[in-house]
C-alpha cells in the first residue's frame, strides 16, 4: 500500500522498501539523507538498537504495531505508533507532524503526547562504583567486601547491587549460586526489547542475605559479550542505577575503544568496561605490593586516564598490604610518583591499604567477610563522595533525549 501511494502520489514522498535488517543499516550508513523508517513492530529484529540507528541519522522512527506484544515504543526511541490497518492520512499525518522532507529545515509544531512515568523509579540515580585491577589482585573479593559495606549502612538499608560486569565473570562462583540465570545478558535483553519497571530490574538479581546486598549475575561465558548490545546495555545500566542507591560494578580493566583501536569489535566488547568507568563516582584499582603489582596497577590508571576518566575520581588500593609503616609509605611515594604524569594537576586519592585476611571460609560459606576489609573500602569510598560529589562529567557529555510532550508544548501563540 505504502509503495502504491507514493508511486501515485497519494503521499509527496520517496518510498524505499528494504528486505532486510541489513539492507537497510546498510542504506542509513550512507550518504543519503532519509526523513523517516517505517516499521513492523512484530519482526523480532526491531529493537531499542534498530531504532537507536535510525535515530542517530537523523531519522524519525514509525512503527507500525498490530498489538499482540505490548512494548513501549515511545519509550524504545520511536517517534510515533501507527495501526496495522494503516492508512493514507494516518501515514501522511505522522510524516508532516514529526519528518522533515530532506534537505530543508523547518519548524515542526508538536502537539503535547502522553507521556507515561514510572513513579516507581527514583528521580535521582543512584551512585556508582567501580572495582577494577589487573588479574589476581582480588577485584572480586574487594567489590564485594564494598556491597557488604555500603548495603550494611542504614540509609541504604539493602538498597545496594554488585554488578557482575567482567567477561570472565567471577562472582557467581565467590557466591556459591548454582543457578546462573537470570543475569546481566538477561537484563540487556529486556532492554533491548521493553522498557523493565524497577521491580523488575530488581527481580533479576540474586539476594545475599548475610551481606544485605543484591549480585547481578556475569556473563555464562566470555564469549557471549556480542549479546550485550550498546544501546540496550546503557539502558539497562540506568535502569539499575534508579532501582538502587548504589551500584558496585566488578569490571575487566579493558578499556580500548574504536578510537584508539580503529574495531567496532573491540569497542563492543569493552563496552560494560568503558561505559561504567566513565559514568563511575569512585573508580577503585586494586593492585598487590611489589614490582610487579604497583607496574600493572599504574597501567590500568593509566588506561583509565586514556579512557576519559578523570583521576580524582581514582583509589588506588594495595591488597594484601604489608603492615609496616615505612613499607606503605614507600608504597604511596611510588605510586604518586609514577602517576605524576598521568594525574597532571588532577591529583588521585591516597593509597587504601588492606592488610591480609582468611576469605576462603567465608567465600565457601557465603557469610560476611572479614574486618576491617568492607570498613576500608566504604570509609575510602564515602570520603571521596563527601569531598568531590556526584560525578557531573558524563552527565555534560551525553545528554539525555526530552520526551515530546515531557516539558509542555509550544505553538504560535507561545510556550507552555
């Protein structure tokens, strides 16, 4: 119907069909301007990042939906939503209202739409905190002792999640679950195709009583990262930010991008790395004393710096620390020194220093871990938050999408 209106000109518009996915990633990847997609809402392959693509070209996004599978597309990133039982003016009306034709800039008056919030989510997301360092550090071990602490703390009263965002993926055998779904692949996928409430982000996680925090499962298996998916992963991190007032994310220290490595591939696969340090609070990176632990922990600091994470925002933490003074204090002018370069005129936080405790047992048993490990690491971490707050950095360099309608509506006469 839609080729034979504007073959006819019934509609003033170019109409292109494409059979498939590819096809028409491949036609908005050109040169050529569009004004809008239109979509079938019941093919699988429309999700949050096919309209995310058609988005970021500039494109509005209609779909045509036939209702047997309730999805939010408003939510999902299109424009509007059109009736199976389509028709000419309905079609014609979507693309005066919300496309501009090609090559000509006009002012569009939008009417306000209906725009449907979930009280349940906070206003205000919550904080992050990432645990990272080279292998063998006790990453692991350090971001749970942080959940212990933060989820113990009464204003937060459980209210806190460990995130599992390694690719090789650890937690899931520090806690003894035998059953590894649900976890994050899950959660991505539901973003990829809906719009979660809180209480289901929450009931996705794994409940470890003695510790009073939730665990969001890794992934099953390395390999599986080309499931997590750019835009569905970055709503799925919001999303846990607003169902909880702290997120702990455990996290491989790769943070190379398609700018520095010139791969889609290798950016995609260090996404949960790179996309939660850079919106991170406080960045935690773990190393052991010696030679070898402070060479590999400066490198990630190093990697962090690269990747746009400012180094204020950095604790360095020495695991297994020696219990001498004089030794810590060498420790601590060794790594200032070494990172004078990478933290110009941006100065990082003192070394933590975690001195060496029996973890196993409680490991194996899933019980609280040992003092003073969760004091450490949540006295480090509320300090930096007292004295920098929030991280606004990330905030300024995406900003978010305004729903139509959110803030009022504008017409000839002036703005509501």
């Amino acid at each position: 119907s839609v080729s034979h209106w504007t073959t006819s000109a019934a509609i003033p518009a170019e109409f292109l069909k494409c059979v498939s996915v590819e096809e028409l990633r491949a036609r908005l990847a050109g040169n050529r301007t569009h004004s809008a997609v239109l979509l079938d809402g019941s093919l699988p392959v429309v999700d949050r990042e096919l309209l995310e693509a058609a988005r970021d070209v500039g494109c509005v996004v209609l779909i045509v939906d036939d209702g047997r599978r309730p999805r939010d597309w408003i939510e999902l990133g299109a424009t509007a939503v059109l009736s199976t039982t389509l028709e000419r003016e309905a079609l014609l009306d979507a693309l005066v209202t919300h496309a501009e034709m090609v090559g000509v800039v006009a002012s569009v008056l939008r009417t306000t739409t209906e725009v449907d919030l979930d009280l349940t989510r906070s206003l205000t997301p919550g904080s992050v905190a990432v645990v990272c360092g080279a292998g063998g550090t006790g990453v692991s071990t350090l971001a749970a002792a942080l959940a212990q602490g933060l989820g113990r703390m009464a204003h937060h009263d459980g209210r806190v999640v460990l995130a599992d965002l390694a690719l090789h993926g650890e937690q899931a055998m520090l806690h003894d679950v035998r059953d590894v779904v649900p976890g994050i692949q899950e959660l991505v996928e539901t973003h990829r195709i809906g719009v979660p409430s809180t209480d289901d982000v929450r009931a996705l996680t794994f409940e470890v009583v003695e510790r009073r925090y939730q665990l969001l499962l890794g992934l099953r298996q390395a390999r599986y990262w080309p499931s997590i998916r750019p835009h569905a992963f970055q709503a799925a991190f919001e999303s846990l930010r607003r169902a909880f007032d702290v997120l702990v994310c455990d996290i491989t220290a790769d943070f190379e991008g398609a700018g520095a490595t010139g791969s889609v591939d290798v950016d995609e696969r260090n996404l949960m790395a790179r996309h939660t340090a850079f919106h991170a609070d406080v960045v935690f990176v773990v190393g052991r004393p010696g030679v070898k632990g402070m060479h590999a922990q400066v490198r990630v600091i190093g990697d962090l710096v690269g990747a746009g994470v400012s180094p204020t925002r950095v604790i360095p933490v020495i695991n297994e620390a020696p219990g001498r003074p004089g030794t810590r204090a060498r420790i601590s002018k060794g790594i200032a020194e070494l990172t004078a370069m990478i933290a110009v005129d941006a100065p990082m936080a003192s070394p933590v220093f975690v001195p060496s405790r029996p973890v196993e047992p409680a490991l194996r048993d899933v019980v609280s871990l040992p003092a003073p490990l969760p004091a450490l690491m949540t006295g480090a971490y509320r300090a930096l938050i007292d004295r920098l707050g929030p991280n606004r950095d990330s905030i300024d360099h995406e900003p978010r999408l305004v729903a139509p309608g959110s803030l009022g509506t504008w017409n000839e006469e002036g703005a509501i």
